[in-house]
C-alpha cells in the first residue's frame, strides 16, 4: 500500500512539472502577482492633490498653507480663485480636499481669537476622505502647539503621543506583502489540488486509477501529498522574495512559520479536494477554486478588519484558513510571536483541514459508488 502511495505521489509530482506551460504557470504567476499586489494593492493615501481657497491672504494662512504643501501626503497643491470653483474642483475629482481659508483667519490668529479654516472633501471615496481628515488634523494640531509656544499663550490642556509598535515608519509593505504569503499561496494549494481529480476524469484516466490496488483514502492520501509539496515549497519561495527583495522583517522563528504554513496548506489542501471532488472538468475545478477564493479572501481580514464585519460573517469566518493564518503570518514576521501564541492562533486550522478532507473523501467514494 504504501509502495502504491509513493508511485502515486511520484505521478502526480511529475504530472505538474514535467510539462513546461505548468511550471511556468506553478511559480510565475505568483512571484509576479507579489511583485504587482505589493505596489498596487496599497492601503496608504500619499500624493492626494489639495486645492486651496485663501481669502485670507495673511502671514498665519501662508505659514499653514506652507505646511500643508511640504507634508509627504499631499502631492499638488494649487488655488482656487473663488468660491464657485469648489465644486468643479471635486466634482472633477481634481482634487481630493479644498481647504477653505476665510477673510479674517490671519487677524483672528494674531489676536488670539478662535480662528476656523474649512476643509471640504469628497465622501465619495469615504475612507480615502477620512484618512485626508486624519493627516490635515494632525498639520493644524502641529501649527496650533508651535503658534502657541511663539505667542507665548496656554497651549492646548492635553497632548496626544503616538507610538507605532512593530511597524514604527508606518511602511504599506509590511503590511501587504505578509498577507499575500497566504494569499498566494492559498492560490497555489487550491489551484493544484482542484484540478488533480479533476484532470484524472476529463483524460479518462479516473477509471484506470480506481482498477489499481489503492484504496479511495490512499489515493486521496496520494493526491493531497504533492499538493502539500508544491505549495509549501510555493509558500517558502514566496517568504524569501519577501525578505530579500521587499526587506520585510524577519522576527519569529523558522519552527513557527513552518508550522502555521504546514497547517495552512493542509487545511487549503483539504478545501481544494473537496472542490475537485464534485468536479468533473478542470474548468469547472477552475471556477470553483475562485468561487471559493473570492469570499475567503474578502473574510479573511485582508482588505477590511473583521471586526466592523456584520456578526454572521464574524462567525462564518472562522471557518475561513486564510483568517487564522494572516494573524499568524504578521505576527512571526513583524513581531517575534512566541511559539505558544502562534498555537493559540493556528490551531482552528487542525479541525478546519479535518473536516475538509473528511467531507472531500466522503464525496470521492460516493463517486466511485
């Protein structure tokens, strides 16, 4: 039996790599979707365009505008020459925000009175709007503390300090490129275990691999192996590129990482059997594999916390490998997670691969039945 186990998994591995356009499809795709995922797929806001109305025309209106225009945020800042050029300006999408400055903003600084300047934005892209506010508040709070040092006047009563742990420059990358490890690689797993049964029915081989000795449950054993294979091997390439070429860093331990990615991929490979179990083409494995990637890649906490998800789909995500493993995956990386708490994360993944698995081997004898 496990002389027949060994030639299967030799079949399968020789299969995939033998044949160049798999190959070439098995680790390009990935490097080169890092590769574009990683820039573009950016969560940051940098290099918004402002447009500025000064009414004002002061010292104090010129020094914020100033300040504005030298913070790494704001790529183009230009001016409007009056109030009914605001409204083109965002309904054109030509600027993100106008920052409104009335007449009597430079007197009202100079006199110690409260001074208002007005910053308009487009809710249109409500997030990128709320994160503009966040960055503006933050240059008025600056000019405000200096103004009332150089004025000689009580600042304001209490002082926000902020501190980023794990990830002090606030740098995208290493938030992205730790998410899509997993998501590549759940890829990888999926892509290959979805279509090994699948392939087995549309060439006609199914029917000669059901007459040899094997039993369903050593072939299923004989088709989740080399998938485990390739995509451990997929998901380690990846994790290179990623502290090589990206400089992510590096703070856990190899025992860790090896782990979380052996279970991550076992619980995949366990969802991509089920898929190519009810499959009887490799374009219908195809379609499933994405049907299935879409919504576990939407719960998985990538793009949007779960937290602000409805409770359902806080539920249903549990469910979900690539929630567990993104945890696991920053946390090793970013900030040296110890080997218990990576347990304490990963460890859904055990009973999520045995029901998969369960489900995909349950379907494959009802198939040859």
């Amino acid at each position: 039996m496990l002389g027949g186990v060994r030639a299967l998994v030799r079949k399968e591995l020789l299969a995939v790599l033998r044949d160049k356009q798999s190959r070439i499809a098995l680790f390009m795709p990935p490097i080169l979707m890092l590769t574009i995922f990683a820039f573009a797929a950016t969560l940051e806001v940098k290099h918004v365009d402002l447009a500025v109305l000064n009414l004002d025309g002061g010292q104090a209106s010129a020094e914020l505008i100033q300040r504005f225009s030298g913070a790494p945020y704001f790529q183009n800042v230009f001016f409007l020459h009056g109030v009914p050029e605001i409204a083109p300006a965002l309904e054109t999408e030509q600027a993100m925000a106008v920052l409104v400055f009335d007449q009597t903003f430079s007197r009202d600084v100079a006199a110690g009175r409260p001074a208002t300047v007005e910053l308009l934005l487009d809710g249109r892209r409500s997030n990128t709007a709320q994160i503009v506010q966040g960055y503006a508040n933050r240059i008025v709070e600056t000019f405000n503390t200096e103004l009332a040092y150089r004025l000689g006047i009580p600042g304001p009563p209490a002082r926000l300090v902020a501190r980023n742990w794990y990830n002090p420059n606030l740098e995208y990358l290493w938030y992205t490129v730790p998410n899509l490890i997993g998501l590549l690689s759940m890829a990888v797993g999926l892509l290959v275990t979805s279509l090994s049964v699948a392939r087995e029915r549309e060439l006609g081989t199914y029917d000669q691999l059901l007459v040899t000795p094997l039993t369903p449950g050593a072939i299923l054993v004989g088709k989740t192996i080399p998938a485990m294979i390739l995509g451990l091997v997929e998901g380690s390439l990846i994790t290179v590129v990623a502290i090589v070429f990206f400089r992510i860093p590096f703070a856990g331990s190899v025992a860790a990482l090896g782990l979380g990615l052996f279970l991550f991929m076992l619980s995949v490979v366990g969802f991509g059997l089920f898929i190519s179990s009810l499959c009887n083409t490799q374009q219908q494995a195809i379609l499933g594999t994405f049907t299935f990637m879409i919504p576990a890649t939407l719960l998985s906490g990538f793009a949007t916390p779960i937290e602000t998800m409805p409770a359902f789909l806080q539920i249903v995500s549990l469910a979900n490998p690539l929630r567990h493993f993104l945890v696991a995956i920053r946390g090793i990386l970013l900030k040296a997670m110890p080997f218990s708490m990576v347990l304490d994360t990963i460890w859904p993944l055990v009973p999520i691969a045995a029901v998969t698995l369960t489900l995909a081997g349950w379907f494959f004898r009802r198939g040859i039945r």
